[in-house]
C-alpha cells in the first residue's frame, strides 16, 4: 500500500534554518566533523519539502552542533600550534645566547 503524499500544513514554519554556510566553513577547520554538519545541512530543505518538520528541525539541530563542534576545534588546534611555535621559537632563541 502507497501512502500519497500530503503538503506541510499551513500554520507550520517553512524556514527552518539550515546552517550550510557555517558547514561549508567548519570543512576548513575540522574535515571529519565538518562533513558530518555540511551533511545534516545539506538533509534540511529536503526534509522540510516532504512536509518532515521534526525530521528538518532535528537535522538543523545537528548540522549546527557539528559545525560550531568544527570551529571550535579548528580554532582551538591552531592556537596549541601557535602556542607551541611560539614557547619552541622562544626556547631556541634562549638556547642560542
């Protein structure tokens, strides 16, 4: 048995934010992270299409979980990296005089 499709009520939101762009930016911070938020992005407007609003809202949820996730590793990683040239650089030069 096929069910037919029914369109979204009328009164629910249609703009369900999908948060693709801050995925697409936490693909350069943290990849394996900012797949997993460039793909739950990417399920939102589909979701929100079939008429699947807690599905969309679910998935908004995660994709912005995941890209913030992605950020702020990518940020924190380059300041240990930053931090740790800077005490090395620092060291050496101690270490020449």
């Amino acid at each position: 048995m096929a069910q037919e499709w029914t369109p979204p009520p009328a009164g629910t939101p249609a703009s369900v934010p999908n948060y693709l762009i801050p995925a697409i930016i936490s693909l350069f911070c943290c990849l394996p992270v900012g797949i997993a938020g460039v793909i739950f992005a990417a399920q939102v407007n589909g979701k929100v299409a079939a008429g699947d609003m807690p599905g969309a809202l679910n998935s908004s949820k995660k994709a912005k979980m995941f890209s913030y996730i992605a950020i702020g590793l990518g940020v924190a990683l380059w300041a240990c990296y930053l931090i740790f040239f800077v005490v090395i650089g620092g060291i050496s030069i101690l270490g020449n005089k």
